[in-house]
C-alpha cells in the first residue's frame, strides 16, 4: 500500500466514527466522511491533475469536526469565527499526525496544513480550488436543505460571501448544477449584489 492510499484509509477510518449522519438519496452516511469523499471527487473534477498535497487536503479538510461543536463557543459572531479558526487549527494537527504516521516528510506535511489553513487564497491554486471544492460540496449537497430555513436576505448573503471566494471556474461549475427554483433564484440575486 503507498502513503496515499495509506493516508486516505486513516482520514476516512476517523471520519467514519462521525456521529452525525448525512442522508443522500435515501441512504446514511456519516456526515464528515460522505463530505470528505465528495469534496475529494471535486478537487479531482476541478483540477485533472491535482498533486498529492492537494488531494491528501481534500480528504482532511474537516476531519474529526464534530469533535468540537459550535455550542462549546458563545454566541456571536466573534466567537463564530474564532471557532472557525480553532477548528481548522485542529484539523491541520489531526492531518499532520497522521501523515507523519504513514511516513510523509516534513515538508509535505507542511505543505497540506498550508492548503488546510487556506493561505494565500486566491494566490496559491491549490488553495483555490480547494475553495472552489468546498462551496461546490455546500451548493450541490447541503444547499437545497438550507435555504428554505433563513430568510432570503441571509442567504443571498450567505452565497455572496460563498461565491467571492470562488473563481471564474469554480462559478462555472457552481452554475452547471441542478437547483430548484427558488434555490437558483437566490444564486442569481447574490451574483447581481458581486457585480455591484
């Protein structure tokens, strides 16, 4: 077995003991497991050759989320992202141990918590399509349940904020996937606010 195939069946063994579960078409999946592999499917459709780094992010990007929930932070939008930031700390240390396990060099290592950390957005691509993946994931599995529970205001907002951080390409593949049509509604009104 090589280091990535190795790597790959460690973050997916830990996403595995998610308790939360993700239904899609009817079957149940642990939640950070199904979204890791599908994240991991869109980095491989963004970016036909994706380097090792890139794809071993994909597969970490959240490993182990619900280990530290939202409600163990207070209220707020300050806390909001400072939980955000704690949690992709924490993913970034839980890829590396078990990347080094498997026997990755330091600088691979350090080149995945970079993607994981999401510096240097919009400059590194890997970064990017990272970025692009991770909305793609929202958009197409996660989008639809979401926006009959706000206001549309908020969601509008929401993909505004989603699909600034995207690029052209990543828009062209955002705007290719099914919606229904309030959901498409909303993404064509966040879009007109970008251009504004």
């Amino acid at each position: 077995m090589n280091m990535l195939t190795a790597a790959f069946e460690h973050f997916d063994a830990y996403n595995k003991k998610d308790p939360n579960t993700f239904t899609w078409n009817g079957v149940g999946y642990p939640q950070e497991y199904f979204l890791a592999v599908k994240l991991h499917d869109w980095v491989k459709e963004l970016d036909a050759n994706a380097g090792e780094e890139l794809l071993l992010a994909s597969r970490s990007q959240h490993i182990g989320r619900w280990e530290i929930p939202r409600s163990t932070y207070p209220e707020g939008r300050e806390a909001y992202l400072k939980w955000r930031k704690d949690l992709a700390q924490y993913h970034a240390e839980k890829a590396a141990a078990i990347m080094e396990n498997v026997g990755y060099s330091t600088d691979q290592i350090a080149r995945v918590k970079q993607i994981l950390l999401k510096q240097k957005l919009k400059v590194d691509h890997d970064v990017q399509t990272i970025e692009n993946a991770l909305c793609l994931v929202f958009l197409q599995f996660q989008y639809e349940d979401f926006h009959p529970k706000y206001e549309a205001d908020k969601v509008i907002n929401i993909l505004k904020k989603s699909l600034l951080k995207m690029d052209a390409h990543g828009h062209s593949f955002a705007l290719g996937l099914n919606y229904s049509e309030k959901g498409m509604y909303y993404i064509q009104e966040a879009l007109k606010l970008m251009k504004k």
